[in-house]
C-alpha cells in the first residue's frame, strides 16, 4: 500500500519540488545529465530531427521546445531548472589583451570598437558579450560573444518547453572550467574526438590560448597533415583525450603516434564534460 502511495506522489513531488537539469544543447542532439550530490543519477542524449537546429541556432523553436519538455517530463523532471550549454557555432572566443597594460572601466565598449581587429564572425553590435578575466600578469580576458538572436531563440525554446532557464553558457568556458583541475602548466590540449571532427582547445599555463578544428580520426590522411603543420607552430607539453572515442584503447593508441606528447584521457563520467563545467562553476 506504501508503494503505492509513493508511485502516486512522485509525479506531485516532480512538479512541486523541481529537480536541476543539466543540458547541453548541439546541432544534432540534446544531452542531460541530473546529479544528486556527487552522483550521476541519470544521463541520457537524444538525437534532433534535421534542420532542427542549424549552426547553433534553434530552427524550428515549438518543435524543439515540445520534444525537450515532453522528454524530460517523461523521465521525472517536468518545470525543471535547467542550466544549459550552448551549441560550438553559437559562441566565439578570442582573448583580448587590454591596451597599456592596464584594466579599463568599461572593457566591452573597447570591445565593441574592435570589430575588424577581432575578427569575428558577426557584428558585435548584435551580440551579447561574456568577458572573463584571465589571472595573469598582462590584463587579458576571454571574449566571448553569441548572437543575440540565437539566444533569444534558445530562451523561447525553454518557454515552449516549460522549463526554468537559470542560465544559458558559453562551451568554451564550461570546457576550461572541466578542465581546469587537470591542467598541470606548460602547453596543454584538449582533443574532443568527434565522429565529423576533431576539436582541440589548447591552454598556456593554464589560460586559454586558440582553438581548432582538425579532421576527425577517419580520416588519417587528412588529419596527419594538419596535425604536422599545427606542431610547427606549438610543442605541446601534453594531451587530454575526451569524447566518445577517447575510451577507445585504438584510438588511444594511433593518437599516441602522432602527438609527441604524454595522452590520457579525462571525460570524469558518462556525461559531457562541457556539462561538468556547469556543475563546477556552481561549486565556486
């Protein structure tokens, strides 16, 4: 009889004690992680539709707003508080070093005069502008900047859902929090093994330093060459291997032919570690 009387108030319990969600939005597929303390309690990415979400932005709002509300209601978190991510191509990032070494009063302003010297893929004008400050002995800080119409898009997307939106992130700074206890100094890279690409972030004594694209590991021809040009350039100190191919003892193992540096791997649980960059920028 007990059972039964739980099994009939925890649909109540969902809807009056709402649960944390964490979510990462990408063009081809949502990922949600929930947490109960330290512990990963349910984990879960479910593919999008095509065309549903292009380039970052959400292209058919009300259907992707009904497919997130109607997924997380099935799994027991209807209204939840939802912290998310946003996609790779809805942000850009630079850092910037502040003019005469000195820290400005109104950094974004200056920012906002810079749009040929940055170089970034859109009017700055029509942007919403994240700047992190990078501890450091030059006044630098990590520029980050999101079209504001992709994240009005993503917010009506959370309306249609049903959801509380606490926060909407940049990737590349919930990557550099995940990976921040992991970084030991010297020039380290991140290398996100996707099936169409291969994504390395590299960091500089523990600050963000550039980002690139290489081809993915099906295709080694292609990925040597770009590989050889980039290490012209930087001698890393060190590789992070994560994603799902970062479990793989092959993969692993040709990585370690053409990187001349010590690899392992990092990805602290089954979820994406973008999503546990969420979690330790609440932990501070």
């Amino acid at each position: 009889m007990l059972a039964g009387v739980q099994d009939r108030l925890a649909p109540l319990q969902s809807w009056l004690f709402p649960r944390r969600v964490y979510l990462q939005l990408e063009d081809q597929a949502l990922a949600a992680m929930v947490l109960e303390g330290d512990r990963l309690v349910w984990q879960e990415r479910v593919p999008l539709p095509e065309g549903a979400c292009e380039n970052g932005a959400p292209a058919a709002v009300e259907a992707l707003g009904d497919l997130l509300g109607d997924w997380l209601i099935e799994r027991g978190y209807p209204g939840a508080h939802v912290k998310a991510v946003l996609p790779r191509a809805a942000t850009a990032w630079r850092v910037v070093e502040w003019p005469d070494g000195q820290w400005l009063e109104q950094p974004e302003l200056l920012v906002r005069q810079q749009q040929d010297e940055l170089q970034l893929p859109w009017d700055l004008h029509d942007a919403d502008l994240v700047l992190e400050p990078l501890t450091a002995g030059t006044p630098r800080s990590l520029l980050v900047a999101a079209q504001r119409g992709v994240l009005e898009g993503w917010i009506e997307v959370f309306n249609q859902a049903g959801l509380v939106l606490d926060a909407l992130e940049p990737l590349p700074i919930c990557l550099w929090r995940a990976v921040q206890p992991c970084l030991q100094g010297g020039l380290e890279v991140v290398l996100q093994l996707e099936d169409q690409h291969t994504w390395v972030l590299a960091f500089d004594q523990g600050l963000p330093l550039g980002e690139w694209c290489w081809p993915p590991l099906a295709e080694p021809a292609q990925l040597e060459a770009v590989i050889q040009a980039w290490l012209h350039r930087y001698q890393p100190t060190r590789g992070l291997l994560c994603g799902a191919a970062s479990s793989d003892p092959a993969s692993v193992e040709e990585w370690k032919t053409w990187m001349p540096c010590p690899l392992q791997g990092v990805e602290p649980g089954d979820a994406p570690m973008a999503l546990w960059g969420l979690v330790e920028g609440e932990r501070r």
